[in-house]
C-alpha cells in the first residue's frame, strides 16, 4: 500500500476516535468539521493546477489532523518538493494526539497548538491549503479585538456579524508570499450577506481570485454540519483591470455541472454571487418588485415561544386573562391551509388556536388585576425565560414586538425536492392573528390598499399568482443553506419580480 494512503488510513481512524470524545453539539458550536479524505483530495489536485511553485511551503491554519497535508504529499507533482509544513490547531484535544501522530512518521511537520489568530506571522508560506472552523458570531469570544487586529494589519474594518472563517483569511494575508496561492473551504453564505461585502471586496481588490466552486447542497459534504460549502482559489497578486473569476456549481470540482466567467467589474455591482455560474448578471429593466406594493417584515420574534405562545386550552386550563394575548399563526409546517379563515371574533378558524402574551403592564399592575398571570411570569423568571438574549435586553422582559396584522404572509425559510415548486408560501389571512418570525408580513402600500380596497377578491387573486410564480423567481434572490434549505430576507423578497400583481390591478380596473 501506498505510505500516505496508509497514513491516511490512520488519520482518519484517529479523527474518529477524537471527534467521538465530543458530542456534536460542541462540535458545531466550535466549527469543528474535518473534510472528509476524498474531498480534501479533489481540493489538493485542483489546486496543484493553479500551483507553478516547485519547492511548496504549506501553511495549514486550521490543521486537525491534517487531511491536506497527506493528500498534498500523496499528489505531489514529479519534480516538486515539499519544502516546509506549518500545521496550526487551536483544541489541544486534536493538537495534542495529532502531533504526536505525525512525530511517529517521519515527516517534517511543524505541529503547533495554538490559536491562529492570535499569533504573529514567523515564517512566510507559498501555499495555503485551509478548511477553517465554521464559527459563527455569537460564539466569538474576543470578536472586538479580532476586528481590531484585521483593521490594523490588513486595514479592512470588518463587521462583527462575519463568521470565524472571514478572520482566518484576512489575517493569513501576511503569512503568504507574493504570487503565493491560497484555497479554503468555507461557508457559501458569504456570497450574499451583508457581511460577506468586506470579504468579496478583498477577494476583489487585494489579491487576484482565480475560482469559486460552489456545491449543490443535495450534495453535502458534511454529513454533521448545517452550512453549505464553497470554495475559494486566489493568488496573492493585485488583479488585472476587469479581472475575470471562473464560477463554477455541481457536486465535483474537476467537472463542474456548470461554469462561467464573470468580469470583476460585474461583480462589484452585484450582490449575491450565488447568482453565478447558473444566472446572468442582474439589470434592471424597469419591471415592477414586490417592494413595489408591500412593506416587507419579519414577523415577531418572542424570544422563547414554548412560554408565550399558549393554546386557547392552555390559557383556559391555568385561568389566564385572554384579553392579554393575541392571536397568532402556528408555524408554517403546521398550517392547516394557506387560506386563514376567521370566526365572528376575528380569531382563526383552526382546530388549535394559538395566542401570544401581548400585555403592557407593569409587573405591579399585573400582580394586582391578574394573579394567575402573574404567577405565570414568575415561572418563566424561574425557568430563566427572562435572561434570554432577546427578553434581557427589552425594557421589560415579558413584552412582545407590536406588528400590525396583514392580509399578507409568507414563510420564508423551506425546501423542496421538486425545481418546479417553491419553498416559499404565501398564505392569506382574513383574521386577526399576527405571525411569528418564522414568516415574513407583507403590508401593502397606498397604491395595493387601494386597489385592494375597490376590489377585496384582488386579493385572494395576488395569493394565488404568488404562489405559482416559477420558484426559481424566488429561489434565485434567496439564499440556500446546507441540505437544501431555502431562506428569503425581507429585502431579497422585495426584488422579486411583481409582473403578476401588476396584471391583475391592471385587469381589475
């Protein structure tokens, strides 16, 4: 057998063995994904194409127990060297075991245990080969100085919503060589958030991007990890003027479902790169949004659901005041129709009614007109419902978000199996239930009330074509996550095109 096809064998037992000593709820929170040997060969190989370095000196930032490295050395190009190795690894747990693994190889590893970002540059590498953890915001400890040491060393001011991996690519820029190559393996979402722009202008104006690869998400290639893939080939070189970068999308890497080159120029007016290879850039030919005709919002977002949200039977059972809650919509998944009907007090029509604490009284004056609200209360401060980040940082822990009711809401996270239907509902609602953050509320503007208002079966009309728009209409200005999950932010639901309502006002003069 081959010897580092034989290593390998070995790592991989070992990788078993250490992330079983996790459960793999502190594996996500961490970001602790290892790639798997088969794709970590694919990255190696096509990575060697872009490559003209003979002697490589590898950087490994974020090296577990070193997929890349073997799979380097594996298909090592005849006449090329391995001149240096630098693995770096942040969780003694994986650092400790693995470096003493490769101490009984015999191969020049420089296996050391320690935090990435927090080091300071002693050797520059030619090579970059990186699968860096996928730790999202909230989990960053030290997030302000970590924004600081980007700002200071690369000079760009990130934003405190970016993910572990965006520190981990602006802050390996000093440890690559000019000309040098750099590929990692990281979340897809950067393409389209917000606070992905810092990242593409980099990969933009700072070094010249060679190729993103992005993976069909039916296809993941992390059986444990909730996020899409991409990956990302640059050289450390300022880009010719009207750069072009090769997209590519399909489950391999070497033969791509699809590809196509789009110009640099294009893409510093283009939002969402997830767009690419499949779409053509985006112009605007005048036609009506959904912007349009609707305000676009979230709906409310509690901050713990199982304690607000109770059934008419719940309130009823512990003697709750119903005057002090709402109505409101179940989850998507648990609708009974698309079509809300409403009794004669204006609550759905639904054999499980559902009601939201919405009170603005104080505790004092609670305690004195309803007792067994009251106590209620004091059972979520007990259960710590009250520390919860959302409730924490209200004026007063127990008070809900005031959305107005709609005639218009749209789940906006879902998937489908079948191209020729959406993930996406919109549900009309002739009730006075409000909805949870799990849909998105479409309050028509001056133009659409009216319309709606001289002709009110307009509006069952708009519901209909909505939900028989083509779904890649509204797939394309979403956003896709691991496993096919489909998501759509207010304003991405806002650019969708809004032919359809602009026909039926027009017919219904």
């Amino acid at each position: 057998m081959n010897k580092f096809v034989d290593l390998d064998t070995q790592r991989i037992t070992l990788q078993s063995f250490l992330d079983g000593q996790k459960s793999l709820l502190e594996r996500n929170k961490l970001g602790q994904f290892a790639t798997p040997s088969p794709l970590a060969r694919e990255i190696v190989e096509e990575t060697l194409k872009i490559l003209d370095q003979k002697n490589i000196k590898l950087l490994e930032p974020s090296v577990g127990t070193g997929s890349f490295i073997l799979n380097l050395l594996d298909n090592l190009p005849i006449g090329s060297t391995v001149e240096k190795i630098i693995g770096i690894e942040k969780d003694p747990l994986y650092g400790e075991a693995t470096k003493e693994f490769y101490e009984n190889t015999h191969i020049d590893l420089n296996y050391i245990v320690s935090d990435f970002t927090e080091l300071v540059p002693f050797e520059t590498v030619n090579l970059i080969l990186a699968n860096p953890p996928y730790v999202r915001h909230h989990h960053i400890s030290n997030k302000l100085d970590l924004i600081n040491k980007v700002f200071s060393e690369v000079g760009i001011k990130i934003s405190g919503l970016s993910g572990l991996y965006i520190y981990f690519i602006l802050l390996s820029h000093a440890w690559l060589e000019d000309d040098g190559v750099a590929c990692w393996l990281i979340p897809s979402e950067f393409l389209d958030v917000n606070y992905g722009r810092k990242l593409k202008d980099y990969l933009l104006k700072e070094v010249t991007t060679l190729k993103i690869h992005r993976f069909d998400t039916a296809q993941s290639k992390f059986s444990d990890a909730l996020v899409s893939s991409a990956i990302v080939w640059y050289k450390k070189s300022i880009p010719p003027e009207n750069h072009h970068i090769e997209f590519t999308f399909g489950e391999s890497i070497s033969d791509p479902e699809i590809s196509k080159k789009v110009s640099s120029d294009d893409l510093l007016v283009e939002n969402k790169w997830s767009r690419f290879p499949k779409n053509e850039i985006r112009k605007d030919n005048g036609e009506p949004k959904l912007k349009d005709y609707f305000r676009i919002s979230r709906g409310i977002a509690t901050g713990e659901n199982n304690f607000f949200i109770l059934s008419y039977d719940e309130i009823i059972e512990r003697n709750l005041p119903l005057d002090q809650f709402r109505p409101i919509l179940p989850r998507p998944k648990n609708l009974e129709s698309l079509h809300i009907l409403s009794d004669s007090l204006g609550l759905p029509v639904s054999e499980n009614q559902l009601f939201v604490l919405d009170t603005i009284l104080s505790i004092d004056q609670i305690e004195r007109r309803y007792p067994s609200l009251y106590l209620y209360l004091q059972e979520g401060i007990n259960k710590g419902v009250n520390q919860r980040y959302l409730c924490k940082s209200r004026k007063c822990w127990y008070f809900q978000e005031q959305r107005k009711i709609s005639t218009f809401y749209c789940s906006y996270i879902g998937r489908t199996n079948d191209s020729k239907k959406s993930p996406f509902k919109f549900i009309l609602n002739e009730s006075k239930a409000i909805v949870n953050n799990s849909y998105l509320i479409l309050y028509p503007l001056p133009s659409l009330e009216e319309a709606l208002k001289e002709n009110p079966k307009l509006a069952s009309k708009i519901v209909n074509a909505l939900n028989n728009l083509d779904s890649s209409c509204l797939i394309d200005e979403g956003r896709t996550y691991g496993g096919g999950m489909q998501k759509m932010e207010p304003k991405e639901l806002g650019n969708v095109n809004a032919n359809v309502i602009a026909e039926l006002i027009l017919h219904s003069i």
